[in-house]
C-alpha cells in the first residue's frame, strides 16, 4: 500500500544499490507495466508513457555509472502449465502456485504479445537484453551466469564510464552577450505590501490553502513545493506562512544540504526520489535537485557533463511526478545584490540571527554572476508546461509571502481533479 501511493518507480529507486554493490532484482520494473497493459487494459497513452518511463529510468542510472544486465526467461506455455501441475503436487512447492497465477497462464499469448513489444522497444545499446531459454536449468544456469561475467569482466577492462546515448546529448544552450537583460533582469523588485495588506492577504490564503490540503488528501493529489534562491532571499520564511495552518499530519519540509552516506554513492536524484510525497500529502523541498546544476555546476562539485546532462533528467524526473497526478509548484526567489548585503549585515549584528550567516554566504556572493549564469539556464531548459518556475519578487518579504502562498493556491485550484481519483488500494487515514 505505501509504494502504491507514490509514482510507479518510488519502490525501485528506493532499492537501487550504492556504488560498488550489486543488487539483484526478482522480477523488476518490467512487471508490474506488462500486468499493467494486460490485468488493467492500459490504453496506448499509459503503456507508451510507461515505456518511456522506463527507459529514461535506465538510461539515468547507466549514464551514472551503473552496469545493467537484463534478463528475460521464457518458457513455452505448455511447459508454464507442465511447471505448475508439478508444483501444485509438491508438499514443498504447491503454496506457490495460485488462482491468479492460473489465471495469467489463460492469458498467456495476451502476455506474450506485451512482453514481445516491451523488450523490443526497450532492448537498448546502453541496457540491452539477454533472452534466455528457461527449458533447461542447466543451460539456463550457465547463460546467465556467462553474460554476467563478461559483462563485468569487459566493464573492468575498458574501464570507461558508460557512453550517455547519442540521441540524449542535449544541445548548446545560446550564449548571450555580456550586457544582454536575462530573466532575472527583468524582475520588478520594487514590488511590496503595507502591514495591514500582508495580514489581511495573508489570512485568507492560509485558510484557503488549508482547505484545499484537505481536498487534495480526499481526492489522492500529491503537491510537491520547491525552493530555491538567493543566501537570505527568505526561503526559511516564506515556508514558515505556507505552513503554519496546515494540518502537520499532511505535510513534510524536506531541508536538503550536500549529500552525505547512502545519498553520496547513488544517483543524485535518489536523495529526492526517497522523499516523494504518498498521495494526498505534501512535500516541501527547501532546495532542490535543481543544486546539481547552482551549486554543483558553479563550484565544480561535478562534470560539466554530468549538470549539462541533469536538465533533461530532471526534465524526465518531474514529468513523472506529474503524470503520476502530482502538482507541481517551484519558486525562485529572487532579491537584489544591494538588499542581500543588507540582510547579511542584519545578521551580522543581531546575536540572533549570527548562525544564518556563513563564511560559505560570502563566498556565494562573490560568484553572484557566476550564479546569475546558471539561474537563468536553470529557469529557461527547465520551465516546463507541467512543471513551471515562479520568481519571487524578494526584496519584500512581506510581497514575497503572499504571493508563494497565492502562487500555491492558484495552482492546486487550477489542477485538483474535480472528481475523486484513486490511486491506491484502500483506504488510508490522515495518520498514516
């Protein structure tokens, strides 16, 4: 029931192996698709995306590394049945056998044409696969353990990281003249508030946000909110208003800092994959994925490949959250160079507020272009129709509230289903 209420893919990213580990998948993410097609009659929209799904899945896991050896078992469906009345005899082995898995050897040519299209269609250069016949164990044992030996034998003699498909090599991204206006340029700083717009303004959206994280847990839509933006634009703020009338049972703020242990060998989106929203709940990221392609990128921590590569992976990451029914809301918040040292300098002098304040802000600061640079990128290759950037006018906090919180409304308003959807087996409670 937990992996149900989260993208079809949440359970395999959560048992994807570190590096230097080999993890061994009894049945895979192949599974439950073919199921899918056949026991739920997907149309062609929800089987291709699905697919595609799964090959971007892999490609991102191979482009970081990962060696992936596929196989697929076959056996005629009058051997299937030959196995099964045989298990079914056996004291040891008969509790294997169930009504449901006679129930798929009727339908064994509606599976086999699936599985046929599927691994044609994913049988890639960069993850391709081996068919195997299952007639005889013997043969069987020995194939497979073959392939996986080579395999690796010739990973280790070659010794190169994975070629990135030639076909997902993203294109040159326009390089502007020095002096030309950006996005960010364009941004009306001058906008604010009085006190008594804020309060006013401000209550009424918290109420109405609370209302409608109640409508999004009865109808099972999951809402991601993220957060990036300058040192001390007020991300930590902004999301103190978004949150405080919900109800703490319905959401999560995930605050993300440089990864550490199980997330330091995997996958960079691993990290983000883990904390996934169930249906119905919220999730509130105080920064992002989107570090591979700031922080990463201007300070060196990884290829210039590797952040060039992230915009379409986080592309891919972000349509399937969506189309798994998640609303997705992202802020840049935004605020001048000149209010930024204020605040710094604000924190300076306030014994308070001492601890906001890093010898790290003030190297950032120094690289402002340089961050400048990326932001603007990062907005433009990754401002999608599903997954739109908001800026933030930030020099006033007070503008800046309210507007994340109507920003938030706005968008669940828009995209809530009108009509109760499940996604999920059962039913589950608000505690849970």
């Amino acid at each position: 029931e937990e992996e149900q209420l989260r993208p079809v893919l949440w359970r395999h990213w959560m048992k994807i192996p570190g590096r230097g580990l080999i993890g061994i998948f009894d049945r895979s993410w192949y599974y439950p698709t073919i199921a899918g097609r056949i026991e739920e009659k997907w149309n062609d929209r929800i089987w291709n995306t699905r697919k595609e799904e799964i090959k971007q899945f892999e490609r991102q896991l191979v482009d970081d590394g990962v060696i992936l050896v596929k196989f697929w078992l076959h056996i005629t469906k009058k051997e299937q049945k030959k196995r099964f009345r045989r298990m079914e005899k056996s004291s040891y082995e008969g509790w294997r056998i169930t009504k449901e898995d006679w129930k798929r050897h009727r339908k064994f040519e509606k599976y086999l044409a699936a599985t046929d299209e599927i691994l044609v269609e994913t049988d890639t250069p960069y993850a391709p696969w081996t068919i195997s016949s299952s007639a005889d164990r013997r043969y069987r044992r020995i194939h497979i353990l073959r392939t996986i030996v080579e395999t690796l034998s010739r990973a280790e003699e070659e010794g190169a990281h994975p070629v990135t498909p030639v076909s997902a090599v993203p294109t040159s991204f326009e390089i502007r003249h020095p002096s030309a206006a950006t996005i960010l340029d364009r941004v009306d700083l001058s906008k604010s508030l009085t006190r008594d717009e804020y309060r006013e303004q401000l209550d009424a959206y918290q109420t109405r946000l609370r209302q409608l994280e109640f409508a999004c847990y009865t109808r099972r839509t999951p809402v991601i909110i993220t957060y990036e933006g300058w040192d001390a634009a007020g991300k930590g703020g902004n999301i103190k208003r978004v949150t405080q009338k919900l109800d703490p049972r319905g959401y999560s703020v995930i605050p993300i800092a440089a990864p550490k242990g199980d997330a330091a060998v995997r996958h960079y989106l691993w990290r983000f994959w883990k904390y996934i929203p169930k249906a119905g709940h919220f999730a509130i990221y105080d920064r992002t994925w989107y570090g591979r392609v700031l922080v990463e990128r201007v300070e060196g921590f990884c290829k210039e490949a590797d952040w060039k590569r992230a915009y379409y992976e986080i592309n891919e990451f972000e349509r399937h959250l969506a189309d798994f029914g998640t609303i997705i809301v992202k802020f840049w918040l935004h605020l001048s160079k000149e209010e930024q040292l204020n605040r710094f300098n604000e924190r300076k002098e306030n014994p308070h507020k001492q601890y906001k304040l890093t010898d790290e802000d003030w190297r950032n600061r120094e690289k402002w272009d340089l961050y400048k640079t990326a932001v603007c990128e990062m907005i433009e290759r990754t401002n999608t129709s599903y997954a739109p950037w908001t800026i933030i006018e930030g020099d006033c906090k007070l503008w800046a509230r309210v507007k994340a919180l109507k920003t938030i409304v706005n968008a669940i308003e828009d995209q809530l289903p009108s009509k109760r959807k499940y996604r999920y087996a059962g039913k589950v409670s608000m505690n849970t």
